[in-house]
C-alpha cells in the first residue's frame, strides 16, 4: 500500500532526472551520432558549496533538462570526499584522468564544452544566473 503512495514519486524522479553519462568514450559516441555538444562538468557533490548550487539552479531545473536532452550530452567527473558517497575505483580513476586531460587546474565546479571529438570548444563554472543564460553561454563556445 505504501508503494502505491509513493509511486507518482518515484515516476516523477525518473522522467525529469537528469540523463548524466560518466564515461567519455560513451558520451563522445553519443555526441557524435546525435551531433551534439559534451558538457564535461567536474563537481564534489557532497562538499563543493558552488557545484551543489549550480547543480540546483542550472542543471536541475526543469529550462535546462528540456534543452539538453535535444543538444547536450552531459557527462559527469564527480569527485566526492564521504565515505558513503564512494565510486567505484574503476570510475575514480576516470574521472582522475579526465581531470587530468581537463581540469588541471583543479577548480570546482568547472564546466568545459567539448566537441564530439573530446576536443576542448570552452570553459566556465558557477555564475549567479538563470538557466536561459547558462545555456546561452554554453552555446556561445560553439562559434
């Protein structure tokens, strides 16, 4: 009985969830079949103040998952520091070889646009603004 109480819920969670690959290769032969553009977002889920809140006001809303289901393709580098929050050795070893090839740096959050390719087109990260102009800036590296 408490499942069915639960049900639009979860029904809801999974239609409007962002789609987030975590490997590259995927995510460039997605890119490439589709003609779309990758964005590679590096992010410490459960301490990075500015990646949570530019995960809840960009990527979360409802403006943003609608345009990048037809033109993004999303790929996540995650990098959490809690325990229960662990990945796999096998994806924190990806993702450090990412951050290698793209974030050399280290900044969190740091969003990069890439080509089909894997090639860099532009870099950004947290600003304090709405999902319409994010997407304008992301689209901007394009030209």
């Amino acid at each position: 009985m408490k499942l069915l109480l639960y049900l639009p819920f979860l029904i809801s969670f999974s239609v409007f969830s962002q789609d987030w690959n975590t490997n590259l290769e995927t995510a460039k032969s997605i890119a490439q079949e589709n003609e779309q553009t990758i964005i590679l977002v590096f992010q410490g889920s459960d301490w990075c103040a500015p990646c949570m809140k530019l995960d809840r006001a960009i990527f979360q809303s409802e403006t943003f998952k609608s345009y990048a289901k037809s033109h993004f393709v999303m790929l996540k580098a995650d990098f959490p520091r809690r325990k229960k929050n662990a990945l796999s050795e096998k994806q924190q070893n990806h993702n450090k070889k990412l951050a290698e090839m793209y974030n050399k740096y280290g900044y969190f959050p740091h969003v990069v646009v890439l080509d089909g390719k894997g090639n860099v087109l532009g870099e950004t990260g947290f600003k304090k603004t709405t999902p319409e102009a994010y997407i304008k800036l992301l689209e901007s590296f394009k030209k």
